[in-house]
C-alpha cells in the first residue's frame, strides 16, 4: 500500500512538471524524442502468431490495445493475431516458411529452430528477465529447483523441454535427471491430480489457473536466472529487403505505443483485452485477470524502465544463453548472438507520439468493474 501511494505521489508530481512514469520500475527519461504519428501512404498486412495454441489470454494485452487504440491502423498496419497450432515449434515454422509475419517463441524454441535451419531472428525483446517458472502442489515437499531432480514434470507439448531444460541447466540440476510427460491443454491439472511433481510454467499462468481451482505453489524463475525471455521474430531475409524493413519500422512502433498506453493506464488495456474473450470472462473476474496481466507486465517495461527503450534485448544475457543452450546439447551448432537477435528496430519504434498515447491513456473511459480493481505491486 505505502508503494502504491508513493507512486501515487510521483505522478502528480510528474504530471505538474510535464514527466511521465513508468507503471513499473523507476522513472526512466524517454529513450528518444517523441515524433507525432504521419499518416501512411499504404496500408500492410502483418499476421502475429502466438506460442500458446490460443488467444484466449491476458498475456498480449500491448497488441490488443495498439489495435483498440487505432495505433496500428494510423501507421497503415492491418494487424491480425492468430493462435497457431499447439505446438512448441510452430511459431517459428510459421514464420520461417513465410505463413507468418512474427511470433513470439521462446528463446529455447528460437534457437534449437535457428539451429536446425529455420531463417528467424529476434527483433523485439518483451522481458530482459527470466519469464518461465516451475508449479508444484500446494504443500509439496519440493521447495527449491534443486528439488526438482529426479522428479516428473510436465509439458505443455512435445519440444517443450527446450523451454525448461536451460530452466533446470541453470539451476545445477541435470535435465537427463527427470522424467517428462506430456498433458496437453491439461497440463496444470496433471500436477493437481498428483500425476506429475511440476509443471512448466509462466509469469501470468499462476492467475489463470488460480482461477480454474488449481491449488499450485510456484518456483519462480526470476529469482535467479540471468537468461533472456520472449521476444517477437521476424524472417531473416526480412532484414536485407528496404521495403519489409519500412513495414516492420512501423508494426513495431505499433507495438510501442500499446505497450505504451498500457504502462499509463493498465485498467484501460486489461479491460480491453478482457472485454474480447467469453472465454477469460468465464474464467476469471477484472481483479484476476488484472493479476494474471500484470505479472507478465512488470517483466515487459524493464528496458523501458533502464531507459532502453520498448523492445531492446540484452545481448550479453543472450551470449550466456547461447553458451548454456550448446554446453546441454540442446543446438549443436555455438551461434552467433547476432544470428539470433537484433535490437535494428528498437531507436525508430521508439520514436512514437508519446503526448498522444500519454493523453489516450487518460482519457479512457474505464467500465465501473474495472475503476477499483487494483494494480499489483511488481515484485
């Protein structure tokens, strides 16, 4: 509550002098010059596609809010979001083959996919920090990741230990040591019903299985990990031909205005995102899903918050990602970290009308529901 009511403090006081405040962290100077938004000559099609096999989730509340807020379409960006297959590899299948625009994988997918051919590279970091957890029974006797050897853990779909065996690397337990099953869509509920020790998961799952009933504990990631999260790819070839580039310039400022607008106002962006699925609704009220949203937002406004800008990758935590992934023989090849990521689009998507997201922010007439909810602490 004190926290809250500094920040509080912080913002009159910012307001009065013309600032601005990042919704979680410390106050960061703008990382460019704001430039008001022109109007495009063309309008261009960009198809996203999600890691997860739904859209039914808090997780993208930046995208939903760019589209709400006409951001993309003022910068001539017709974008779509698609589920994609539930599949750990898809997203960079998709995109590779030129049946998708970007996506979000996992750095774990992106590199064993970069390793086996795929032409991708990440362009867009979502969270400096380690985003991926382990869930355990409530009461289990598994109380650190140490604990985690010799255990049965559970997936989400086949290749998914690309995403927790750096997970355990890193914590000095040997991947070799488990035992992987996987649930499917259920995964979470294997856990519950005692068919399995823990389960992969996510910052923003917890609350969405809070509200399905699961009684799980978490072993979060965050606490001690240096790796890099997910981020937004695009094709490699992308990168050489001026004309994507000129696009990609835009969706990206696209996705730095939401981002944006939901770091002023993250009532505005949960009720917008919540307001688009039966599905969330159903599960979760505005407080949970709020809860579920931002514990993966205080984790997407750390570069902004370090005065990087929306979307800058740490090259250097992806370097020890890299070495990590290649010493468990999890890629065969040791890439270059410039093979795998790219902060090329961060200084012009940051180059956005900040006043006018700023004012958007403001101005959003919220829903009664959603006027008392409250914004957790990121800690």
């Amino acid at each position: 509550m004190r926290k809250l009511q500094v920040l509080f403090v912080c913002v009159m006081v910012l307001i009065l002098v013309g600032g601005s405040l990042a919704a979680c962290g410390p106050v960061p100077q703008a990382p460019q010059a704001p430039q008001a938004t022109q109007a495009p000559k063309t309008v261009d099609k960009i198809m996203w596609v999600s890691p997860r096999g739904t859209l039914e989730v808090m997780d993208d509340f930046n995208l939903w809010s760019a589209i709400d807020q006409g951001y993309c379409k003022e910068l001539g960006i017709e974008l779509e979001l698609q589920p994609g297959p539930q599949d750990a590899l898809a997203v960079t299948k998709l995109v590779g083959q030129g049946q998708a625009d970007s996506g979000y994988p996992s750095p774990g997918v992106l590199v064993s996919s970069i390793d086996s051919g795929v032409p991708v590279v990440l362009v867009w970091e979502m969270m400096l920090g380690q985003v991926f957890n382990f869930a355990v029974p409530k009461g289990s006797p598994i109380k650190n990741f140490k604990d985690l050897a010799g255990k049965t853990i559970s997936l989400y779909a086949p290749g998914a230990n690309t995403i927790s065996d750096p997970v355990l690397v890193e914590a000095g337990v040997d991947p070799k040591s488990v035992n992987y099953v996987v649930g499917g869509n259920q995964w979470g509920q294997l856990v519950a019903q005692g068919k399995a020790d823990a389960a992969i998961a996510w910052q923003g799952l917890a609350a969405q299985w809070d509200a399905q009933g699961l009684k799980l504990d978490y072993l979060r990631g965050k606490d001690f990990s240096k790796h890099p999260s997910n981020g937004y790819i695009v094709r490699k070839e992308d990168l050489k031909d001026p004309k994507k580039v000129e696009v990609m310039n835009r969706f990206f400022k696209c996705v730095a205005m939401g981002l944006d607008f939901a770091r002023q106002n993250p009532r505005a962006a949960a009720q917008i995102t919540y307001s688009k699925f039966p599905a969330i609704r159903e599960q979760m009220t505005p407080q949970l899903a709020m809860d579920s949203m931002w514990q993966l937002g205080c984790l997407y406004y750390d570069a902004y918050s370090q005065g990087k800008g929306y979307g800058y990758a740490n090259l250097d935590g992806w370097t020890s990602y890299i070495d990590t992934v290649h010493k468990l023989g999890q890629i065969k090849t040791q890439l270059k970290t410039e093979d795998v990521v790219s902060n090329q689009f961060v200084a012009e998507a940051n180059k956005f009308d900040n006043v006018r997201t700023k004012a958007d922010a403001e101005n959003f007439k919220l829903a009664d529901e959603w006027r008392n909810v409250q914004i957790p602490s990121c800690n």
